[in-house]
C-alpha cells in the first residue's frame, strides 16, 4: 500500500449507458489522478458495481467539497456510494477465543504496517491473550459468554465496540454465535472465518464433518456475519489439499495456515473498499 | 508409467503388529525388488491398508503360484486383497454425451498410450461423437435414454459392459442417472466427474448453484457411483479461482479444466489399484 | 463467450489526467454499452494501458466509422491501439510435433466453438497427426524439418501462414527452433507453449533439468516468441507439485495437464484482445 | 502431532532386496507397532531411503538398546541411520532481521504446541524484535553484522549457538549471507527461507527481479543452506499468483504469506525427521 493519500469511491446503482463516462467525466473535470478502477455490470440483475483510487492531491476541491459535489451527480444515477479517504485509517476490533494463529498474524501485519489500521481494542471470551495484545499496547477486554450470561455480554461486546468507533469487527476464530441481534446491528461491518470451504460443512467442527465425508482438499472462507449461520455473502476462499492419512486434528493444523491467510485478504480487501455487498453475494475489485 | 512388468498387490485388514514385516518377509523370501511400498493405518477403525509393486521377474514364483501361496498369508491376517498383474491390461467403457471435453482427453491419453488400458467401446445417449469414436478404432454404442425406456437401456448398456469385459466403467460427463440397479451391479467399478466440489451442490446445475451461492473457487469431484447421488467415497478433487465477473457459462468453461484433469487423475489411480474403498471413503496411495 | 456482437478496444499511451473520461466519454456520446473495462498505469514507464469491451449493436456507428472517430481521438492521446469486431474470427494455425496433448485440447475447444476461432490449417514436422487433423476437416500440412532443410521449411512454413491468412500462429508443443527471421517477421503473433517455469529451465530438457536441481513444483510458461529462445514476453504461467518419486518421466506426463490448460488460457487472452505487450513483460486484463 | 511418544528411524543405503524385509521384521520381533512408513528407491543412484515412526512404549527394549541392536542390522546394509525421540525436544534456534512476518508465525507455532519444540533463543543483527522476544520468555542476543566485523559476529553467533545446544538454526528471513564455514559447520541444520522459486532469483532483491522479468506467479523456497548462495538442497516450495498491476513493493506483500507458510512447512519436515538429502536434493517423506 503507497503512502500516497488516496480518495477510494466505491459504489453500485442500476445499470446504463454513460455511467463510467460521467464518473470519469467528473473526475477529469476535476484533474483527479486516478490510479485504479474497476467496473462490473451485473447481468442478471442489471446492476453496475465501480470502484476508483484517485490521488487525493491531485484533485482541486477538498474532500468535504469531493462530496457534496459527487453526491449530485451519484443523486442522477441513484447510486449507494461511499468516498473514504486513506488519512482516516479504519478502526478494527479483534474478537478471538483461545486459538491463536489469526491473532498473532493480524498483529503482525499491523505492527509492520502491512496493514495500515488502528486496533482500538481486542475483545475474548477468555483472558488467554490478555499479556499478549496488552504487550503490543492494546487494550483488552475479557468479556466471558456463557448460556447464562449471553444477552448481557453482547450488549457488553457491543457498548465496547461503539465506545472504541470500531468501523469493523473481526471474528478471529472468535468461538461463539453472536445474537442476530448484533448481527443486524452491523450489517457488512462484521467479519468472520469459518473453517469450511462454504457452503460444505456449516457450522460445528467443519474439520471432522470433512474427516467423516472424505474429502480430498479443505477450505476457509471469510463472510460478512448475518443472523443466518455461516450463509452471509462470501469474501474470500481458499483450500488446502489432504488425504486419507489426515486425521480430524491433521487438518486442524493445515488448516490454521488457510484460515489466517483467507481472513487476511478478506480483510484488506474490506477495508481497501473493494467490496461492494449485492443481495447475499460480494463484488470483489482485487 | 514404465514398461517393465510389475506385480500391483492391493490389501486391507484388521490392524496389528507385524503385517508389514509378514509381507515384506513373503516378497523377500521370493526375491521381490519391491519399487513402490505405501501403508497406512485408520486409527478410528482399526484397519490397516496396504500396497506394494514388485517387479514381475524378480520374483522366483509365477502369477499364479504367487496368487495361491499369498492367499496363505493373506488369510491368517483376514485381508480383503488384490494382486494385479501390468501384463493385464484394464478395459475401461467410456459413457459420453454430448460434452467433448473429457472424451477427447481420455482418448488423447489413451492413443500416446499414457493410460495404459484397452478401450473396448464407447457408449453414449446421443451419437454426437459417433464419428470421432470410430475414426480412433473403437466401437462405438448408441443407446438412447428417455424417460420411458430408461429400464430397457440401462438393461442395454449392462449386457455392452459385459460383452466388452469391461473392468472399469467412467462416465465422462454422461448426463443420465444411473439406475439403482447398475450401480448396485457393479460396485466400486463405476467412476463419475461430478462438476462440483462435494459435498457442496449435489444434483443438477452446480454451476448455476455456486453461481447463486456466491462462492470464490469451482471444483470437481471424482468418485466411485453408488445409488445415492453424488455420495459414493470420492477419489480426488480440484478447484479453480473465479470472481463476481463469471457468469454460469464462464464457470462451465473453466470446470471443464478441472474437470477432465480431475477425471484423469482419479481414472489413474483406480487402474494403478492405488484406491482402496473403506465405507464411504477411499484411501489413495498416491 | 456470448454470442453478441462485441467491438474490443484495447489501447496503451502516455500516461495522462483525462484518458478514462476521454475514451468512456467518447463511448457514451455514441451510446456504447460497455460490458467489461479494464485499465492499468505502470508507474515506472508513466504508460496507460485499457480494454473496453462495447456491444456492437448499441453503437450509433458502424465499424469503419468508429475505427476513423476512434482514430482522431487516439492521435491526440498518441495511443498505440486496436479495436477488433468478434463478428471477424481469428485465424489460427497450429504447428505441433509428435505430442498429442496439446493438439487434442485445441481442436476439441474449437469443436465445441469454446475457442470461436477458425483454423485453416495445422502444420507438422511430422505426419503422425495427418488423419486426426483431416477427420476434423482441417487441412493438415506436413513439412519436415532437417538442419539442412531448416531454411526452405520456414519459408515454406511461412508461406503457409501468409497463404492461410493468419491471425497467430500457435507452438503446441512444436519441437524445433524457429528463425530469427521468422520470429522477427511475427512479432506478437507466436505463441509457444515451454515446458518449465520460465526463466528456470531454458533450453532443452526442462524437465530432465527440474529433476537435477530437486525442485518441488514443475510449471508451464505460454509467452510470445522473440528471436531470443525463451525470452520473450510471458502471457501465462502455472505450476504443479511434484515429489522425490518422480522421475523425469513422470513429470512429463504431469507436464501435460499444465502445458496445455497452460496455452488454452495464454491463447484465449490473446484471442480476446485481453494482452498488450510492454517492452518485454506484457499487461493481461483477465 | 499426537503427543504418544514415538521412536522415528530415517535412513538411506543401497538398494538391494530384503531391506523392508528385515527392518519390518526387527521391528516386529520387538513387538513395535509402526504407525506410518515410507520407502523411496532412486532408480539412478541405486539408492533407498526409509522412514518409520514406532510407538515407544510398544517395543520391548529400551531406546539405548533399540540403538545398538538396529545398528548391528544397520551396518550389514551399510545404512546411514538416525533414530530419533519424540521425548526430546528439538531446539531451534532462530535467527532475524527487521522483518516480523516469518518470526510472529514461527512464535503463534511454538506458543500453541503446534511446533512441539524448544527455542533456547533468537539471534538478530538488529534489535528490532528484543522486547516482543522476551516477552515470550525467550532470550534474544542482538549481534550487530557490518563488513568489518563479520568475522567476529559469526564467531559470536556460533558460540550462541553451541552454547544454546542447538539442534537446528532457522534463518527466518536473517537478511546477512552466512560465511562458508559457517555453512560448512552445520551441514544440513541450517534452514533458509529464500524469497523466490529457485531455482529463478537467486541473490539479492529476487521480487524486484520476478517484476522485470514479468513472470505471473512468484514463489518462495525452503532449503538448507550451503556456502554456495541459494544454491542448497530445496525442501519445500510454493508460489503464488500475482498479475501485471503487482509493483514489486505488493509482491512483497503477498510474499510474505507463502513465505512463513513454505518456511514452517519445511522446518516441520526437517524436525520430523522426514527429510533424508542426498547430494544436493532431497527426499520428503511427508
């Protein structure tokens, strides 16, 4: 990621001719440099998807006036659009349970700068990482769940999220069912890693549902949480490959490597905008 | 594959100590040079698996006299065995429709003599590759299938199989449901491509499936055919990267990739007798 | 692959303010749909490079007057460009040896009008696929190659390729050498298939070269044919995992799976207009 | 990794027949019960390698005298043997720079018991790492490398790790090319993670080289190190795929996350015991 400043437009209105020549039209009459765009138009559901970087000092209004001016134009096409600029790093707030592959990996890329974002807070349903991330300077929050006590730690996980102005919560192999009540407070905001290649194996212990099954590859994949179980619209995926020597805690192993690296991209692409959500599905501009 | 004559034993039994040693000792007592050895041991189930290629004329036995005095041992330790004999080639029936795509790749295989198996005809519902059959040597079958004559074909293509010898029955993208009948005929001799990564998308259009589904890679399946659909023990698997621009035709283009090297693979690993069945599950030594 | 009617454009200039909103602009003033778009600055060289894809039938302007409209803007922009109308097929000949991997993939992609290509004719070193080029209705053209006779072949060759009125000319696994002149006379139009991860393994035997180095992956480069062996612009690439028990001759087949998936995809974005080559490395919009 | 403690036997010697025969029958004599098992012969050296893992507690000797009745066994095939314990951990010793990727993952390993090893300390040329090192209760040795005092450090850093009992270093991205007697003191213990797929990129700034040749997947490489650069025996590699908008800074990016992932898969084959060189390749049992 450059240093550069960057304005990221992304959004999605139904499709026609000129959309891509007034955006660009806009920003030209603008002198904006841009660095990266992509289209797609849905066929099926005529619906047109776009996403541009452009040079934030190449431009000659500000980002207030950016816009107010873009949304007349977005107000023609009736797009849902969202500017953001890279001077405003996004807020991420990691909820883990007691594994700690994609926690230790998150930290890595943020402590490099791999990932450029603010980590508000770290929030568990245990107090296994407590020394760990409050080395790393990083508050950490022990929120236990238990049958008893889950409505009142939700609403505990969410007061802490709304005071940390967390723009995204991360389900780092956090191992618990948030209330649809949460779910719906933040819609496109939560992110999650199940360990199944979706939608094989939804749900509990997708390792051993592969063990018993007989599969020749396993998978990961990284969702925006919906109070569906495991059937929110899909970011990222990828799989590994094993065989019959592999046992249930084999593929737990291997897995781990999937799993932190799936959550990963999921993320960054996330949080570069390059996701624009489309009933239960994703547009993904890598 | 070399030319040079081998000797494939194949086995599983209850697991206990000293197996290996059991059958080693027989093969060097025999003066086998052993060129391939795998075993493995399924701790749920207590079954030990095993297989082991010799060189032919190393041994100080012929094939039958070895055949016989193998089944000694192999009945004191209660295995389920197979030895196969290279000299022997394999017939492999081919059932096709209209998709060319794994028909043209087996046969590629098969005339540079890559698969090392005898083809002893084609069948097919339709006579859309009538043509390219015969013009390779082989004969070809026309059976059409249609709702109301489905028990008298299936009846057809039974007494073709057993006409042509055949070892092996693959269905090469064949677009008919067998009946329960057949496969209960002839289990673990049939091999079919399913177009997706199962248990994901059983049944009839997984591309358009995944496709409604959202998911970020397409695969193939190869399995043995049981009467349940697309559940029998899997062979191998692939997948392939796609993104929201693919449509279901772009995704049926790309499978047919994985789906013909997938077929290829798992067909191989049978005829090399490197799959041995347990349950619902293979183990193959690859 | 749609059946519509589509015009490509596919351009690379000095980089700019103003080029997307020119181009789109352009589009638009004459009622172009644009179904797929793609672009890409290479920061190094200051050059733009982009891909518009146009339903043909939504244009107020028919070919030749778009190629001259296109023309005066592309002249401001000094843009080295191209727009090709899939109503046009590409001419493809095919030059393969004695491997049939590669071969049996093209033709069965062209038979089921995956690849909508034509191909007027196949040229060989060898006659061993005269029959199985013919049965197809292609004319096949046998022209051998010996040092003495290098000369005349590739005159000849050439002659074949002007007389036929091709597009590209497609290396399947063509085991000679061509001529600097040759190469020369050609630039961006052959296409060869290598049989290693370019640049490890140059030259002959890449295989017999990856088995003495001990590698643990073996791959497959498609890339345009320079005067320099095995240098020139790479298209595409893929790999596949090998171990300490494959001997060259098993890489060989394994090879196959690769080189032709390998050169499918290479040709398919050639054919597609989605290349445009830049200096020695070349720009894909996938 | 089961936590059943396991005698493991590696081996290479000629190849003759009867080598399985007798390994198998002493272990069976002993009553051991072999719980996986591997064979290779390499056909152009004639040579055969083994590996076999063996319950402990199933033998009915002790490990000093399983040592000395296998080696009268050992010494009639005229073996190079090893038989390790899983009751003694293996120390690793790590080596760093400024980069946190490979050293965070290796941490995550260790911390959770997925690497059942000890880690008597990490050395660095910088200090980058010393606070977040010893939080883990590590001790962390900063030995600074210029050209002058080369010589010195690597004296310094021999001496760690001799004093550190050291079984194995790992060079977990150490950005200093080792002396040749360094290399030479340690044959086959010392474990590099190079930044490309060797054999292509060697030395210096590999991902800027794989940019200006425009290759479309860039790779990592496991191996050990030997006083030629890059050039020792390879252990496991991978790659992944990277298109023309990749500037070199991004496949440092991406590289990352093949790199821990290559660098810990090969370190787990080497603690395992199931990597036998020979010459300068290797056999993998994995």
């Amino acid at each position: 990621m450059s240093n550069t400043r960057r304005y990221t437009l992304s959004l999605s209105c139904p499709d026609q001719v000129g959309i891509v020549a007034a955006v660009s039209g806009f920003m030209a009459s603008h002198k904006g440099w841009i660095t990266e765009a992509n289209h797609h138009a849905d066929e099926t559901s005529q619906r047109f998807f776009m996403r541009q970087e452009v040079i934030a000092d190449s431009l000659d209004l500000d980002y207030a006036t950016l816009q107010q001016e873009f949304g007349a134009l977005a107000q023609k096409f009736q797009m849902d659009w969202r500017i953001s600029d890279s001077a405003q790093k996004k807020r991420v707030v990691i909820m883990v349970s007691k594994q700690e592959h994609c926690l230790y990996d998150l930290l890595a890329r943020w402590q490099s700068q791999e990932l450029d974002i603010d980590i508000p807070c770290v929030i568990s349903n245990h107090d296994t990482f407590k020394g760990f991330v409050e080395w790393h300077g990083i508050p950490f929050h022990h929120v236990p769940v238990t049958p008893e006590t889950k409505e009142a730690a939700y609403a505990k996980v969410m007061s802490l999220f709304e005071a940390a102005q967390g723009d995204v919560m991360v389900l780092a192999r956090y191992m618990q069912i948030l209330s649809p009540a949460m779910c719906e407070a933040y819609p496109g905001q939560i992110i999650n890693i199940h360990h199944s290649f979706l939608p094989s194996f939804v749900g509990a212990k997708p390792y051993h549902q592969a063990f018993a099954r007989g599969v020749k590859l396993i998978g990961a994949t990284c969702h925006y949480v919906t109070s569906e179980l495991d059937q929110g619209p899909i970011i990222e995926q990828d799989v590994i490959r094993i065989d019959h020597s592999d046992a249930p805690d084999d593929m737990v192993r291997y897995g781990k490597d999937i799993e932190k690296t799936v959550l990963a991209r999921g993320l960054r692409y996330h949080l570069e905008d390059r996701v624009i959500t489309h009933g239960n599905k994703t547009v993904v501009f890598r």
